[in-house]
C-alpha cells in the first residue's frame, strides 16, 4: 500500500501520531524497529508504545495539576494513549497509573485494525529525502538514523541520563512492617505499600547508597548530564543527608499503624518512607518509586533488601540506566514541527525534548493534527498558549532558550500567567479554568 505518510518509530508519540492520522482517512506506513531483528537498551519486548520506565501518567487531576490537564486535553481529541490508559488502569490514588502489558497490547490492537495503517517491523537508517514523515524514534534512536539527523541539522545530538525504578514481587514483601495507604489518605482507596525507616536505619541506607558500587561511566556518558525529573537516588542521596527526605522518601502524611499509640491510635509519621506502586493490573508487581539507579544489580538486591519490610524481596525487574538523546528544537525545528532545513520532516516525542510519557504521546497527537492539516490543504492553528498542549508546544518549538534547552515536563511554569489579582492559593484553578474555556473554540477550529 503507498502512504500519504510515514511514521518512523512506534512508541508512544509515534502510535499516537499514526492514530491520529489514518482514523481521519490517511494512509500511514508505520515502521518500528523492534521485532525485525533490532531491539534498544531499555525495551524488554517488541510490542508498540511499550513503557520502559514507571508505568505512571502521573497526576490525573485537571482541576490542580498541568499534566493532568493535559489529559483532559488529550481526551478531548480522542487520544489513542488516553483510551488505551483507561483501558489499563491499575489503582494509583489520584495518578492515572497502567498494567504494562495491558496498555501496550490495546495501543497494538486498535491500531492493526485500521486498514490504511500499515505497520512494517524495520529499522530506517536515514531521514527520507522526500515525503511526508514524522520521526518520533524517541530517546532511545538507533546509531545510524541518529547520525542521519545530525547529519540534517549540522548539530552534535544532545544527551541525558535517564535512569529505570525496580519491580518488585508483592508476595515478597513483609506487610508486618510495611502497610498500605496513600499520603494524606488521598482517594478513595489506599494504593501504596510504604516501606518505613527510622532515624538510624536511614542514616546507613543512606550512606550505603552513596558507598554502592555503582555502574562504570562509558566514554560518551562521561559529560552527559543528567535530568531533574528522573534522578537516580544515588545521585539525589550525595546532594546531602536529608535530600532523600524532602524527595521520593518523604514521609509526611503517612501515618504508620504498626507505630499506634494510644496518644497517636492513628500512628506516627516515619523518620522516612520507601514507597511501592502497583505495576500491573493482577497487583503482582509493584514499583519502587523514585528509585531510578545505577547501581549494579547484586548491589541493589544487596542494599533494597535492608529496607524494612524488603528483607525478602524478589525483584521482577532490577533497576538499569540509557542514554537518551534529544534535539535542540527551539533552534531546529518551526512552530509546526518541522525541520527547518527540511520541512517535510516533522519531529515528536521524546527526541524533541520534551519528558514524560504523557508529553510524548500530545507531541505525536499534535504531529498527527499538524500533518492531517497539511494533506487536507487546511491552514494549522497552534493551540492557544494558555492551554497545556499549546503550553508544551510553544516552549519545545522557541519559547525556550536555545541555549540552555534541557527535557521538560509539562508545567503551569511555561503557561502564561494568570491575572495579578488572582490569588496565591487560586493560581491552580485559574490557570486550568483558563485553558479549559481556550481549548473549546481551538478543538472546534480543527
């Protein structure tokens, strides 16, 4: 079948642009390199829009929180990664968390059943001279087309690390020490484990963290800096004692009950908390949250099992670390997406620099709108700035500096400010009312 488009890579940005595309009509070929032969550090299957980190699409809250809001955006424009979330959602408190398999089975399964999508199991090894394409290989681009698009942007490829959280069995976990709640009792159900410590038992897990044997650095890891929002916690943990405490070990509003007193019957708070997400929907596999690492393996059942209440535990996955490259849009690529220097090329996802799955998948949404638009002769309107995807749109395609352009999340930080005369504490309201009464009209303009 002849296409109107190629889509190079089927992760997430790539499943999400194709969708977006061929239910519209289009013609799409999709080519993923897994399951022709290839594979890349930190996938552990061949299935697409696959998670190779945590399985959270974090907050789902639209009223209070940026990337929840982006989720409400998304399913407004029927989001392929959205629909398929809800499919396989597993109990996160008020984060929209998925089974792994699940979610990429269902991403798979709507997708072979459109019939103008076509989707090849290859590898492409250079940017197509002509053609409407869409390349969202992610971090994770294989050497040959990654040099392909330095080659086309005459810029050195930019990097991070970004660091992968162990599973663990939750039959293996001793819930005489640990219990289960969400912080504050937020939600309507209690979807932790916490994992308590006290004073002395955090002070030597910290200092064995930092003592740790830990992955050797490789020649071109050496000056790679890494990113805020996926931190090994080795790497938090030498920022100071109690960094960790203030971070993913936070104990605040987690009562504990096994330390019931009669003046506290609820419990007391822990000196500090390892927390565990469920990672699947069968509640067999739970995540250590904030534990992105580079320690080495036998380092890591050696040093998590002197975590209270993981004395036995039996890890489904250890932690790992990948490099991830990245361009420097602002510079690179138009308002639409584009490649300056050869604008039938669009970029999306990760490789753009923006960082999240949620983010990914609304860059490939946006690449597919922006392409649909194109082949159907209509003029591209951006998303106001004022909404999440216009939001994280403006800040990848110029808004940011060049110069320092590191990966983003989505963040009420790159929306425009509200009124000055909206309160502090109504700031996260405004902002979101705001974007929610922008989005209308724009949806109805596509």
């Amino acid at each position: 079948m002849s296409h109107d488009v190629h889509i190079i890579g089927g992760g997430l940005a790539g499943s999400e642009a194709a969708w977006q595309l061929a239910k519209r009509g289009f013609k799409v070929r999709l080519s993923e390199m897994r399951g022709g032969g290839d594979s890349t550090p930190a996938h552990n299957g061949t299935g697409l829009a696959e998670l190779v980190c945590s399985n959270s699409f974090r907050s789902d809250d639209h009223e209070k929180n940026a990337v929840g809001l982006l989720h409400h955006e998304m399913r407004g424009l029927d989001s392929l990664v959205m629909s398929a979330a809800a499919k396989a959602e597993v109990p996160a408190g008020s984060a929209l968390a998925v089974d792994r398999d699940v979610f990429s089975a269902e991403v798979e399964e709507r997708l072979s059943a459109l019939p103008n999508l076509t989707i090849v199991r290859e590898r492409i090894d250079h940017l197509p001279e002509a053609g409407l394409t869409i390349v969202a290989t992610g971090p994770l681009t294989a050497a040959a087309l990654a040099e392909s698009i330095g080659t086309a942007t005459g810029a050195d490829s930019l990097a991070f690390f970004d660091a992968i959280a162990p599973i663990v069995y939750r039959d293996s976990v001793n819930m005489d020490v640990c219990w289960m709640a969400s912080r504050w009792d937020k939600g309507e159900t209690k979807d932790y484990i916490n994992c308590p410590m006290n004073h002395e038992q955090y002070l030597a897990f910290h200092a064995a963290l930092l003592a740790g044997e830990k992955t050797e650095f490789r020649e071109w890891e050496a000056n790679t800096p890494y990113f805020e929002g996926c931190m090994p916690i080795e790497v938090m943990a030498a920022r100071g004692e109690d960094t960790l405490r203030f971070g993913p070990m936070k104990p605040v509003g987690l009562d504990n009950p096994h330390d019931a007193t009669p003046e506290f019957p609820k419990g007391r708070w822990p000196y500090a908390v390892v927390q565990l997400r469920q990672d699947n929907k069968l509640g067999t596999l739970w995540n250590m949250v904030g534990f992105q690492t580079k320690l080495k393996h036998a380092e890591q059942v050696r040093l998590f099992r002197t975590i209270p209440g993981l004395e036995n535990a039996e890890f489904a996955r250890l932690g790992g670390l990948h490099r991830n490259t990245f361009l420097n849009s602002p510079e690179l690529l138009d308002r639409q997406l584009r490649l300056k220097s050869a604008p039938h090329i669009r970029f999306a996802g990760q490789i753009t620099g923006c960082e999240g799955y949620v983010e990914s998948s609304a860059v490939g949404l946006l690449a597919g709108l922006m392409t649909a638009a194109e082949l159907g002769g209509r003029e591209w309107i951006s998303p106001p700035r004022t909404t999440a995807l216009g939001a994280l749109l403006s800040h990848i395609t110029g808004d940011a500096e060049a110069d320092s352009y590191q990966p983003m999340n989505v963040n009420f930080g790159l929306f425009p400010p509200p009124p000055e005369d909206v309160k502090k504490k109504q700031r996260k309201e405004a902002y979101t009312a705001r974007a929610k009464a922008d989005f209308v009209p724009w949806k109805a303009s596509l």
